[in-house]
C-alpha cells in the first residue's frame, strides 16, 4: 500500500529544493557573473549564493545516502 501523505511530503520537499537550489545558482551568476558591475557587495552576495546552493545540494547527499545514518 502506498503511503499518500508521505509521497505528498517527499514530493513537496523536492520541489522546494529543486527550486532553491536553481534560485541560489541564478542569483549566484547574476550578482558575480561578468556581465554586472562587480562592486565588492555584489561579489560576495554572488558567492555567498553560490556557498549555499552547494550546502543544499551536500545536505540533500547526505539525506539520501544511508551510510551517513547511524
């Protein structure tokens, strides 16, 4: 038997993520792409995006990887 509300859970969160990690990654080329006037500000917000979709992308390994779990 298929467990609904689960899959509504897991299908919601993968939406979320998928979509924050391509919002972070856009937001990430626009304020430290070359075709921008990089101002310090604007190069650290860029790579701060960029630092956080890498820890989204590393925190959804670890939650599918089951050698990570006790």
């Amino acid at each position: 038997m298929i467990a609904w509300g689960s899959f509504l859970i897991v299908l919601i969160a993968s939406i979320i993520g998928a979509c924050g990690v391509v919002t972070l990654f856009s937001l990430g080329l626009r304020f430290a792409g070359p075709a921008t006037t990089n101002t310090g500000v604007r190069h650290a917000l860029g790579i701060t995006c960029f630092v956080l979709c890498g820890l989204l992308v590393a925190f959804g390994v670890y939650l599918i990887i089951p050698a990570f779990h006790p």
